[in-house]
C-alpha cells in the first residue's frame, strides 16, 4: 500500500478526519488517498468526549490507542512524509477556518459533512476546499467495511467474518 515517491503532489495541505477505531482497511485506503495527493496532511482523530454519541461508544477504543494505530500504519506505509494528528472534538475541526487546507479526503459516508465545511468556508470568506471521494472498502458481504461493524462483532478489521477470527 505504499505510495510511489512524487516529486509534486496535487495539494500543499490536505484534511481528513475520523474516529480511527479498530483500524481497518477502510481507515487504510482513506490515509492512503490522502497521502497520494497531498504534501502535508492534517489529520484529525475524534476525542473520547466526542465518541460518546456513537453507536457502541462503549467498547470504542480510548483516544491515544487509535492515535497510535494511525501513527503506526503511516510510520509502516509512508516514508519521510509531513504530518500532524490533531484532537477533533467536533466533526469540523479546523477545516472550517484554516484558510491554508486546500482540499478534503472523505467516504461517502462523510460527504455530507464535507460539503457543510464548504459552505461554512465559503460564509467565512474562505476559499471551498476539494472535496476528494474515497469509495469504501467492502467486506466478504459485499456490505462496507465500517469501525461500527467491527464493534458488533460482524467482521474483523480486513472485512472477513467475526466468527471465523482465530
């Protein structure tokens, strides 16, 4: 999965964001787009506090493993790349006000929010940012692969069934 040395890439500071919990390939493919286009990468990992609402926010997974599990798959993955991981305590962060992101990795299931940054953007007299659309990774059902899945114990981080996990 790692990404071929660029000597350019398409942005100079790049978002993306999420929860991060029980790392799987769907958190791999959407860190692997970003760094593919992107010489800087901002990336945002959701706070306890701002987990509580999810569904199953009990067996999530506390702030600093996750951190660790995204650190550890670019440190693998990525060689000499500029990065920085930031607290998210809401589903904004700073894509709503640092005017140097120039674009936005997303799913379709962040889509939405992704446009509401730009309109937020936009009312700030900011400039919108890119949004780039990263399709999900499916599991062995065909369904995507999701941290929420994983958590109900349906499919294990590589998106096979729960069941047959050793």
């Amino acid at each position: 999965m790692s990404v071929p040395p660029q000597t350019s890439k398409k942005y100079k500071l790049v978002a993306v964001g999420g929860t991060f919990d029980h790392f799987h390939k769907g958190h791999e493919s959407l860190l692997t787009k970003a760094f593919s286009i992107g010489e800087r990468i901002l990336i945002g990992v959701t706070t306890d506090s701002f987990c509580a609402s999810k569904p199953l926010s009990n067996v999530i997974q506390p702030f600093e493993l996750r951190k660790r599990s995204v650190i550890n798959f670019i440190r693998e993955h990525f060689k000499d790349v500029d990065f920085q991981i930031i607290d998210l305590s809401d589903k904004y962060g700073p894509t709503v006000y640092e005017k140097n992101i120039e674009a936005i990795v997303v799913t379709e299931d962040t889509f939405k929010t992704a446009l509401e940054i730009n309109q937020i953007r936009v009312s700030r007299g900011l400039q919108p940012l890119e949004i780039v659309l990263v399709d999900m990774v499916l599991a062995y059902d065909g369904l995507p692969i999701s941290s929420t899945r994983v958590r109900r114990g349906e499919i294990t981080v590589d998106g096979e069934p729960a069941h047959l996990k050793k």
